[in-house]
C-alpha cells in the first residue's frame, strides 16, 4: 500500500545504484537525474532537456535504458541503477569506450555517457545488430558535434569485434536511403 506524500515533506528513497546501495530522504518533486548528480554526485548523468528528448539523462533502470529526467527519485525506491560510471569502473563498456576514441565518437562529451548506455543496452540484448537497428537505437540521443557517423561506426566496429568478424579498414557505414 502506498503513502500519500505531502509535497513539502522529504520522502525517503531506497535504491542501488552501480551495485551500491542508498538511502536518502528527497523532495518528493526531485528527478532521479538530480538525485543522481546532487545526492549521489554521478555527473556522467547529463541533464538536457528535462523532457526526455535529448536523452543525454540516460541511465540503465533495472537492466534497460531509460531516461532518468522523466522519473522522480522516489519512483526509483527500490529499483537497481546503473550509471555511466558504474559501467565504466566495472569495465563492462571498455570495448565501447576505445572504439568511440578510435573512431572520434566524442567531440565536446556531453552526449557520451548517454550514448555508451545507449549502446551496451543495444548489444546487451542484441548481439549481431544490423546497421538500420544500430542507427535507430543510438538515435535515442541527440548530438550535435559528431554528426553520429562516427558514433555509428564505432558501434559497428564493437559488433564486428564482438562476433570475430575482420575489421573493415576506413569503410564508411552506408549512406542512408532517402
């Protein structure tokens, strides 16, 4: 059965976040995305847009990506998070890391620590992504210096690399059909 919180009351919230667990009394009107950059002091969480269309505020919310702009902290009571960071110290997402430095997938960074959940969430539960479903799945965040070819091709590189598949040396991902 669920409290009714008034909204001047702190609400106390529960959660692991990147295998730690927290407990935090919160404004019951806070976002996780502020939870977890204010409370928890994770900044690889980027707020854009607070709307859920940039999706620089992704975060992988009990195994799945998921924008962390559009869920209050006390939503997350009892939910398991991980972060960019918890990602990146476990080193579940060092191929994709490397593969966005070697392919320039990152100019000003803003949109990478979105973009790298994004795409552990794709190969997670797809290992052998087509290009098209590679391109829709990273669509989910908007970067404005990269253009996402390189994005692209770096994801595509850690596919080819994950199946054992021979490197393709400067080969562009296909044009997209008009």
């Amino acid at each position: 059965m669920s409290e009714k919180v008034i909204m001047s009351e702190k609400a106390q919230v529960q959660l692991i976040v990147n295998e730690q667990e927290f407990s935090r009394y919160v404004e019951p009107r806070m976002l996780l995305s502020d939870f977890l950059r204010t409370e928890l002091g994770l900044t690889g969480t980027h707020v854009g847009c607070e709307h859920g269309i940039c999706g620089a505020c992704t975060v992988m919310i009990d195994g799945r990506a998921a924008r962390s702009c559009l869920m209050f902290a006390i939503q997350a009571n009892g939910i398991r998070i991980e972060t960019i960071e918890g990602l990146s110290d476990t080193g579940q997402i060092q191929d994709l890391q490397e593969a966005f430095s070697r392919h320039h997938a990152l100019q000003c960074g803003f949109c990478t620590g979105a973009m790298l959940v994004i795409a552990h969430d794709l190969l997670k539960s797809d290992s052998n992504p087509t290009e098209e479903t590679v391109k829709d799945a990273m669509s989910a965040a908007l970067c404005r210096c990269t253009g996402y070819w390189n994005i692209l091709e770096a994801v595509q590189s850690v596919v080819r690399s994950r199946n054992n598949a021979p490197p393709q040396v400067n080969a562009p991902m296909t044009e997209a059909k008009e």
